[in-house]
C-alpha cells in the first residue's frame, strides 16, 4: 500500500506542496513526452498532485486523467486547474484502473514514495494498465540529505538505476531511453528519467 506517512504530508501541507509543485518546469520530462508519448491517445498522469502535469498533457494533445492518493492535494489541483479529471486512487494497485486502459502512462515523482517492497508490485501494475505498444514515462530522484524520511515525514526510497531497469525489463517493458540529470534548485538531489514501452502482454506468462 502507499506510505501512509507520505499522503499525510501530502494532506496537511498541501497548499505548500501543490504552489512548489506549479513553481517548477520539468522541461525534461515535457521533452520525453513529446519525444515518445502517442499523440491524442488516452493518457494518466500518476500521481498527479498539483495537477500541474495533467493541464500540460491536455494542452499539448494528450488527453488526460490524473490519480493521486491525497485528497487534499485533489483538491488544490481542481482548484488551480478547473475542469482536468483528477481520481483518487495510487499504487500499487491502481485500484480503480482496468487492464489496458491507456497508452500513454506518466508517472513523476512517485516510486521512490513507495516502500522498497512494493516497487514491484508497482512496476507489474504500469504494466497492467497500458496497451501493447504503450508507452511509459517514469522520473523518480535520489532522497534528501537527511535520509530515506525526510524531515517532513515523507518517504524517500532509494532505488537503484539498474534495480529498476531489469524490474521494467522483467515485466514487459523495452528500454527507449535513459538519463540522469541534475535537480537545478537542490545541487546534492538527482533524477533519473526514464522512457520503455510495452512490448509484451503483462500476464503472458502466466497464461
């Protein structure tokens, strides 16, 4: 299940989270999307927070939806964003989603909230919900100096490059591309960006 832990600093500091979140221009991810996304193909933004992202998407011609566990950051997204389509819902599960219900999948700012035990689960998950030929988009960061909790009560797990690459590969997924860049606000923070496509049905090999 979501770190319960992380959702509740969600929640109480929500106001904070969500203006930081609209502060800040992933231009990286913008150009992954562009790069490798289909264009005008049902699209989920997990782990939409501010809402931000979900607006993007809509503007650029990927129709949207977004999926976040905290209710008050639902809240301040329909605020700042009128009329997007924000549901509550996280990983693992997904809960609320059908198999194969899209080909675009984003997911900015997620895993490393998950516990190290459920990353699997997760990854199994991204791969349930697309198409065969979907794409995934997935930007996770390194923790803060403090260690994998931050300060704020929010859980930063440390997730090897590699670790997550052969998770993608075991569940379908073909590497498109790969980087590691620089946070531009907080030098000691890194992001690895990463773009796969579905190759393979989730459950093939359990048919």
């Amino acid at each position: 299940m979501a770190d319960c832990e992380t959702i509740r600093s969600y929640d109480q500091l929500a106001r904070q989270h969500a203006a930081f979140q609209r502060s800040q221009q992933p231009t990286a991810v913008y150009r992954l999307i562009e790069t490798f996304f289909h264009a005008g193909a049902p699209t989920v933004d997990i782990g939409s927070g501010s809402g931000r992202d979900v607006a993007w998407l809509n503007q650029h011609g990927y129709p949207a939806i977004g999926l976040e566990p905290s209710p008050m950051m639902i809240a301040e997204a329909r605020t700042a964003y009128p009329g997007i389509d924000v549901r509550l819902d996280s990983l693992p599960e997904l809960s609320s989603i059908e198999d194969a219900s899209f080909d675009n999948v984003l997911c900015v700012a997620v895993l490393m909230h998950l516990p190290a035990n459920e990353l699997e689960r997760a990854v199994i998950h991204l791969a349930r919900i697309l198409r065969p030929g979907g794409r995934l988009i997935v930007s996770y960061r390194t923790p803060p100096p403090e260690g994998e909790r931050a300060i704020d009560g929010r859980l930063y797990t440390t997730i090897p490059p590699a670790v997550f690459r052969s998770l993608l590969e075991a569940n379908g997924f073909q590497l498109l591309f790969w980087e590691e860049i620089p946070d531009h606000s907080r030098p000691l923070i890194r992001w690895w960006n990463t773009a796969a496509e579905k190759i393979r049905d989730w459950h093939s090999e359990c048919v």
